[in-house]
C-alpha cells in the first residue's frame, strides 16, 4: 500500500469513527480487508472500540441498596462455550473495566443455578433452555441478554461393550435400560424428544436415573447409557475412550443456552445489563484473537482439570470458534417457538404450574441490548440465526430436523466478517474490515 493510499485510509476511518459512517467502503482489490491499515487507536486488536464505557454512580447506588454489590455472577463449569466466555471475563476483569465489581460461582449444572438464583444469592445466571422453562415457570421475572453455546453437543452414550447401536435397540429388552441423566436439563429434553421420534417408551423401555456430570463422566456399572453435554461428551469418547456416542442432540432440539439476569435490573440499572452483554462479546473476540491464551486460562482453572489440555482445546474451537460471533444474538421469535415445544411437553407431562407460550418465551429476550452492542461494534443483526443454512429446508417442531451448521457438520470455521455482515469498519486482529 503506498504512503497516500495509507494517509488516506487512516482519514477515512477518522471520519468513520466520528460520524459512524454506516455505508463507508473501503475495498481493496475486491477485499473487505486493508490488511496493511494501521490499527486505529478507538479499538483494541481483538475488536473491542475504546474507551470502556462505565455504569453510573446511580446504578452503583442501586445495585448497593439492592444487596447486589459486589454482583454475583454464576459459570457452569462442564458446559463447553460459556464456560471459556465466562472464565475471560472473570481473569481479565472484563466487567470491571466497565465499573463493576463482580464475584462468579462455578456451578455443576442449571438446576443448582436456579435454586441460586431464586434464593438471590446470584444475579447473572447461565442455564440450558429446560432450566430457563422451569424459571419462567416459577414466575421469575427475567431477561436473557445473549445465547449461549448454540447446538452445543448433547450426546447418548453407551459402554464401549455395549450392544446397543441406535436407540431403537432399547426397545423390546427384558429389562428396561438405566440411562444416567441430570432431569430438569437439556439433556434431559434431547432424551425426551428423540424417545418420542424413535418410538421409545420411558419407564418401560429406558428408565431415568438422576446423575451429575461428574458421576457421568465414570460410566459406573450397571449404567446402559448416559446422556451428558460437551465437554463431558468428548471425555467420556475420545479421551477416556470408555464410551461411544449412539445418538446426537442436533436432529432433535436446537439447543441454547441463557444469559440472564433479575427482569428489575433491567427497569432500573439497564447500563449494567448493557455493560454485562458488552463484557460477553468483548470475551468472544478476544478468545477468537488470543485462543491459545484462552486454553491457558482454563487449563488453569480447578474446576477444569479433569480436562486435559488437548480437549479444552479441541472445545475452543467447536464452540467458541466454529460459528460466526453473531450468533450471540439472542433472536426472541426464533428460540420462542423451538422453546415452546419443551413448554408443551413439560406441561402434557404434569410438570408445568401454569401455561408457558410462545409469547412468555418471547417477552424474556431481551434483544436490545445485543442490538446495541452490535452497534458499538459496526456488526449488522443477522435476520435470523447464523447455524441455518441459506436453503434450510425444516421447520421448526417437525422432527428429525434436516442437517444444519453445528459441531458435527461443519469442519471449518464460518468466515466472519463477510459481504453483509459489516454496517461500517472494524478492526481485528491486524485487518480493517469495511461493509
């Protein structure tokens, strides 16, 4: 790039940043990239636009007078995605550099995290979308400001000596089979949705028993089958090599995760819930810049060390690199309507206090703060989400699902930013990006 064509550039994105010119291009050679332009100093190189913008005294005041300071802020440890988000922006004190003061909580599985919750000794929780269910059915006034670990892999695995090859081979048994589960979990919806699919009859053919990840991940005796999450998956079949997958989540149930908080933080300290969601995608950039540097915060964690460092890594990019990183975007009509299938059966099941629609699901998203930040950023809202393919051909609650992008079917990285995804420059990682 020549000296003018460089002085040039630096001005054009001044102007940028200035007057957040949205249709400004700056393509070279048909690239969205000018990989030699100078890194502006209004961003960090993992993308995020400086200066942090920090929450208000007042909102200090309220969170202080509520008996939320320091915020308490809950991490599921097996949970592979949110967990190195979550890890990021504890280490690098990414809610602190936004004037918060926060303490975070390693947590087994959603339900301990709900009874935390609603006990109110956190106000930042994580959860599946079947722990998410039972909140709004408790009546919990909240609002989910991200998605976590979209199509995280949920798995039913067998012994490695076990006959068992598909789930119809459950059928017809003399006795029926244990699965080890944790109830009240996604896991336990996939189980659910792909017995109903396959014709299984639970409590004849396959009996539920209560189990925690940990306990999982030792295959006990007299177990047939267990239904973890990733990274327990992936221990269990390609580390310990005790167990093999018989059947996945994906053509069942498009599974997210939630980040959420108190619906009365978002009425009266909304910056603190836009500072939260801001903190969220600023740790998803950094981990795409630095992902070696974000394996060494979780080898270091001790909740994580019956991980090795390989499959920590091997999760890095499954679900924290595979995807573009607007798929955070918490999109209310789409997981309303995949949510209210868990609604249905849980209610046709007894295990429903009241009605939970569409319309509830609905009303608990709340976008606007990831609208926001993608603003910040210069990243346009995808019109729906980033793992269905242009030609995607299903329609949501007609099983088996037909294939989409996730962890099983994509075998490199979504290309981000593309034509489209931009509404103006960003810099990362040494390349200014135009629309």
């Amino acid at each position: 790039m020549s000296r003018t064509h460089g002085r040039v550039a630096k001005a054009l994105w001044s102007l940028a940043l200035l007057f957040g010119a949205a249709t400004l291009s700056l393509h070279v050679a048909g690239s969205p990239a000018l990989s030699q332009a100078p890194r502006p100093t209004g961003f960090t190189d993992w993308g995020w636009p400086l200066p942090y913008e920090k929450i208000s005294a007042a909102s200090i005041r309220w969170l202080r007078e509520r008996g939320w300071w320091p915020l308490q802020v809950a991490w599921q440890s097996p949970f592979s995605g949110q967990n190195t988000i979550m890890l990021v922006i504890r280490d690098l004190d990414l809610l602190g550099k936004r004037g918060i003061e926060a303490r975070f909580h390693a947590f087994e599985a959603g339900p301990p995290i709900n009874e935390a919750f609603l006990a109110g000794r956190i106000q930042v929780g994580v959860g599946g979308n079947f722990p998410f269910t039972t909140l709004l059915d408790r009546g919990v006034p909240l609002g989910v400001l991200a998605i976590l670990a979209p199509n995280l892999g949920h798995a039913v695995v067998v012994p490695r000596e076990s006959p068992i090859r598909k789930l119809t081979d459950f059928k017809g048994r003399s006795a029926p089979a244990i699965v080890g589960i944790v109830t009240g979990s996604s896991a336990e919806f996939f189980f659910q949705s792909a017995a109903k699919v396959v014709g299984l009859d639970i409590g004849k053919d396959v009996v539920l028993k209560p189990m925690p990840p940990s306990e999982q991940a030792l295959m006990p005796r007299g177990i047939d089958a267990v239904v973890p999450w990733d990274p327990t998956v992936a221990l269990i079949t390609e580390v310990r090599k005790t167990g093999r997958v018989v059947e996945w989540i994906f053509p069942y149930n498009f599974y997210q995760g939630n980040l959420y908080v108190p619906r009365e933080l978002i009425e009266n300290a909304a910056e603190v819930a836009q500072a939260i969601t801001d903190a969220y995608v600023e740790a998803a950039l950094w981990i795409r810049r630095y992902p070696e540097q974000a394996l060494d915060i979780m080898a270091r964690e001790a909740t994580l060390q019956v991980f090795p460092r390989g499959l920590l890594r091997q999760q890095i990019r499954l679900y924290n690199l595979l995807y573009k990183p607007t798929v955070y975007f918490p999109h209310a009509d789409f997981w309303a309507e995949e949510n209210s299938r868990i609604a249905t059966w849980l209610r046709e099941n007894g295990r429903l206090t009241r009605e939970i629609t569409y319309k509830t699901y609905f009303d608990s998203f709340q976008p606007r703060f990831m609208t926001q930040t993608f603003a910040k950023l210069g990243w346009r809202v995808p019109g729906r989400p980033v793992f269905l393919p242009p030609d995607w051909k299903g329609a949501i609650g007609t099983l088996p699902y037909p294939p989409y992008y996730n962890a099983a079917t994509l075998k490199t990285p979504q290309p981000f930013p593309e034509r489209g995804d931009l509404v103006r420059p960003w810099w990362f990682a040494g390349k200014l990006y135009s629309p």
